[in-house]
C-alpha cells in the first residue's frame, strides 16, 4: 500500500462506513471513520451541534480528518466534511471515491434521530436538499464515483479494490538480470 489513503466521501446513507470497513479488510489496511472519532474525543454528534453549532463540530471534524489522513489506510468522511476548504486541499493527495445513493433508497437508510442536520421536517426531503447543495464540491474533489443504491456492497468494494490495486506501482522485480 502506498501513503495515500483511500477515502471515501458522500452523502448521508451512501455507505461509507460499511463499505469502508470491509475495503480496508480486503486490502489489510487500518480504516477511520471521522465520526467515530470525533464522538471518541469530543462526545455526540447531536450534542456538539446542539451545544457549540455546526461551525464548532466541523472544526473538530476537520481536524478528525486530518488526524485520520495522516493514518492512512481507508478513510470515511462525514458527509460535510467536504465542505472545508483545508479539507478539500488535503485530499488531493489521496484516492476520492464519491458514494452516491438515490432518494428513493436512502430513506430506509437513514435511521434513527441522530443525524442533527435532517431534524425538525422530512428526513428525506431535507437529505436531498443538503445533497444538491454539496453533490458539485463530491464530484470537483473525486476521483471515482460509485452508486450504492442496487445490487450488493461486495461489487462496491471489489469495484474499489480493483481500482486501488490497478493504482499501484508494481513491486520490484526479486530477480537480478544478467
């Protein structure tokens, strides 16, 4: 594996976790998912944005994704974290797959009430008007763009690990030639 991580971006529902960990089991890399982080250091998602506001929890989160970059391995980000300008200038350094998911298909996704950004309406609704609003900052910073919405998240993630191997520099050759 190369330093550069694999990191996965996209809306709300798209997969990037599950789909995360098990590219990172087929290719034996670490995996972070930038949530998880920020939850393992500053607590709930839902209480930091009640307490501090969005611009609070994406600076943690900026700062989750720099810590988790750093790492390497595979790397799930929030669906907003592209927004970050920083954010967006470290990930040209690394491998962006841009996880896209229909409207009709991420409502059964979706959950319980711990997503603060879909709270107060229609779920599904608001999910589309935060994608619209942040699919040309998904599709400036990736490299690749995979649907998740039909068929099952194994041809995902081999779709992934074929890209990823076939971006590797061959190993050098054991023998020596004459």
């Amino acid at each position: 594996m190369s330093a550069r991580a694999i990191v996965l971006i996209g809306p709300m529902g798209a997969g990037k976790t599950s789909v995360g960990r098990r590219v990172a089991r087929a290719l034996e890399v670490p995996f972070a998912d930038t949530d998880k982080l920020v939850v393992r250091d500053h607590g709930p998602i839902p209480e930091l944005f009640a307490r501090h506001g969005e611009g609070y929890f994406r600076a943690l989160e900026r700062d989750a994704v720099a810590e988790a970059l750093e790492r390497g391995g595979v790397v799930a980000l929030g669906g907003g974290a592209v927004l970050d300008a920083g954010t967006r200038d470290r990930l040209r350094a690394h491998r962006v797959v841009l996880l896209t998911v229909a409207p009709h298909v991420v409502g059964s996704r979706l959950g319980g009430g711990d997503r603060p950004l879909l709270a107060g309406e229609d779920p599904v609704q608001r999910w589309n008007r935060i994608y619209d609003e942040r699919r040309p900052v998904y599709e400036e910073v990736a490299d690749l763009a995979l649907d998740t919405s039909t068929g099952p998240m194994a041809d995902v993630v081999d779709r992934i690990v074929a890209w990823v191997r076939a971006d590797e520099p061959a190993p050098a050759s054991m023998e020596e030639t004459s």
